[in-house]
C-alpha cells in the first residue's frame, strides 16, 4: 500500500511540474512572439519612411544612398504595395517568389494573407498620394509559432514514458502479490491435503464401500492438482510432450460428471492422438476454465460441444456453448483481469487461461465467434509436434 500511495503522490507531482513548465514555456513563447512581431512592425515602418524619404527627393544628385540601403535591408518580410484603390503595381513586392508573382492571382492571394496577419502601414507621398505597405509575418517568426507545440509534443512523450514506467511497476508489485498469495494458497490447501489422505487409509481399514472411497480420493486428488498448478504460478512451467485429446478429455470428463444432467455434452476428435509440448496441469485448468464459463453462460441447460482438429502444423481446439453470448464490444476486453458478466465472478479466469496458452505454451486463445442469445466458441491454437 506504500508503494501505491508513494506512486500516486509521485503522478501528483509529476503532472503538477509539467503543467508549470508547459505554462512556462507558453507563457515564455508568447512574449518572445509579440516581442518579435513588434520588431518586424518597427522595421516595416522604418522601410516605410524610408520609401517615402526616397521619393521625396526627385533631384538626381540628391543622396538617397541611406534610404536605398534602408528599403533594402528588408530581405526576410515578404511585402506588397498597392495604391489607394488596393491596385498592386508592377513590381510593388519584396521577398516573394519572383516565378510565382508574375500571376496576378498568386500576388492577391498573398496580399489577403497579409491582411489577416498584420494591419497596413500607410505612405503618403506628395501630391495627395497615398500608398500602403501589405506584410505577413516572416518565415522565423512563423517558425518560431510552432515552437511550442513541438516542445509540448516532447513532453508528452516524456510523460507518457514516466507513466509507463509507473504502470509497469504497479503491474509489476500486482504480479508479485497475486504470485505470493497463489503459492501461499497451495501451501495452506498442503496441510488439510495430507490429512485427508489418513482418514481414507481408516475408511479402507474399517471396510467402508470402496465406491464412497474411489470418490473421496478422486476429490483429494483433485485438491491436489489445484495445489500444483497454484504453485506454478509465478515460475516457468516444464512442457513435456503429451496427447492433447487425452489430456482435453480428462478435464472435459471431470466436469461432465459433476455438472447438470440438462447439459448435453458431447466430445470429438479428427484424430484418435495428436501431441503438442504441454504442461498438462496448468493446460486441463484452462479447459475447465473454458467449460465452466460456458455452463456459467447456458445456466445449467443446452449443449456444451468440443471439437478437435488438426492440419500439418497446428492443434485447435473448440469449445462451443448455446449460451447467452456476447456483445462485440466485450470481445475485445473479454480476456482483460476483472472483466467478468458473474455476479460474484473476479474476472481472473479467462486472463489466466489467456497467460498459460499464449506465455506458456506460445500459442493462442481466442473467441472464435459469439451471437448473442445463440452461443460462444471459444478456440485454443497449439503448436503440433511428431
């Protein structure tokens, strides 16, 4: 629980220092932007004077020397200057492609772009004439405008590797916990086990019907291969070669037994043995996990069918219900812990078999199809072997 509530007050204070920089740097960005703009207005202004200062001066000796250089230190704002009717005269442009501006259509174009950006500088020149100078913002500042979407960008990469890095511990110390617990359980179900086994060598000594204690030691037997598999969590199970349709039909015929007597089941196999690399304890709980989801599904009434087939490289295994189905919208979260339709269901029983095919045995589980109120075929893909 500490480590929870420390990785939770680390998140607060992650996102807390975030949101100040992103704010920083947005706030930062927007002063240098306007700061910049203004500079670019106080030298479109200066060029403005400048034109006027040059066509004041109709006397050819006159030095115009620093107005020319003025005008032409503007290499980087591109400009437009048209006449009082908004007429563009012929070369009246700077820093605009020299191809393109010859059609007319692409300089109006560009003087419409001006308009948004900034407002005209207005030039009267003599004899009642006045002109005005058309800008957009150059190609640094507009540069510079995308600048903090890159740097907000980086750091939402940066946060999405701080939260995985949190997730994946907290999914880390959720493993270790429900490892610890389910080796604890198989501990704990050891000691009743051990007993259990004395009191049937009484029940045979006192002559107790040997059909009582076939029973009782099929159950203990049962317990006991509950321990094992609980005890395998957490570890890397051995896979020895096994046959798939004997060790599919165990665990179907157990719970066949033991289940209502409206269900009709029914088992088949293309093939008498088929054999895969198994570890065949933790293989027979996930088709009890399989068959009791779909006795769940049916509640207690309809058909319960598995079906075994196999090409030249794969097992697969069905398992159909005529249960109440599902929606498409619970397949894709089906096998996710603790998604469950049971009311007292945990959710943990399809998230497990899920590990033990596609960890364990390198294979596949899958729902293959689902109608709702028609029935479920769930399908397990294995790997064949000779």
């Amino acid at each position: 629980m500490s480590f929870l509530k420390n990785t939770l007050l680390l998140k607060r204070i992650v996102i807390l220092i975030s949101f100040s920089i992103v704010s920083l740097i947005l706030w930062n960005t927007y002063s240098f932007f306007k700061r910049f703009k203004n500079e670019e207005r106080l030298k479109m202004e200066i060029v403005a004077t400048a034109m006027k200062e040059f066509a004041k001066n109709q006397n050819l000796e006159a030095d115009v020397s620093l107005e020319d250089k003025i005008i032409k230190s503007n290499t980087n704002i591109p400009m437009i200057l048209v006449d009082e009717n908004g007429n563009i005269g012929s070369d009246s442009y700077l820093n605009l492609d020299p191809e393109k501006a010859k059609d007319p259509a692409y300089l109006q174009a560009q003087l419409e772009i001006m308009k948004e950006q900034n407002n005209p500088i207005e030039i009267d020149f003599a004899k009642n004439r006045t002109q005005y100078i058309y800008y957009r913002n150059s190609d640094l500042l507009n540069k510079l405008s995308y600048y903090p979407l890159t740097l907000i960008l980086i750091l939402a990469l940066f946060l999405a590797l701080i939260y995985m890095m949190f997730t994946s511990n907290k999914i880390a110390e959720q493993n270790k916990l429900w490892t610890g617990m389910a080796k604890e359980t198989a501990h704990q179900i050891g000691t009743p086990l051990s007993s259990l086994l004395g009191w049937i060598a009484i029940l045979k000594m006192e002559n107790v019907d040997d059909n009582y204690i076939d029973e009782i030691e099929k159950d203990v037997h049962r317990l006991n291969t509950i321990a094992n598999r609980f005890s395998k969590i957490g570890s890397l199970p051995t896979l020895k070669k096994y046959d798939v349709v004997a060790s599919t039909k165990k665990a179907y015929e157990y719970l066949e037994y033991r289940s209502s007597k409206q269900i009709a089941f029914s088992f088949e196999s293309s093939q008498q043995e088929i054999y895969t690399n198994l570890n065949e304890e933790l293989y027979s709980w996930v088709i009890e996990n399989l068959i009791k989801n779909s006795i769940d599904a049916m509640m207690g009434k309809g058909k319960l069918a598995v079906a075994i087939s196999v090409d030249t490289e794969h097992i697969k295994i069905n398992i159909t219900d005529t249960g109440k189905g599902m929606a498409k919208s619970q397949l894709k979260k089906i096998f996710n812990p603790g998604v469950t339709s049971k009311k007292r269901g945990w959710g943990l029983g399809l998230s497990l078999s899920k590990r033990i095919i596609e960890d364990y045995h390198k294979g596949k589980i899958l729902v293959k199809n689902s109608e709702l109120n028609k029935g479920t075929t769930f399908q397990i893909i294995l790997a064949k072997i000779t």
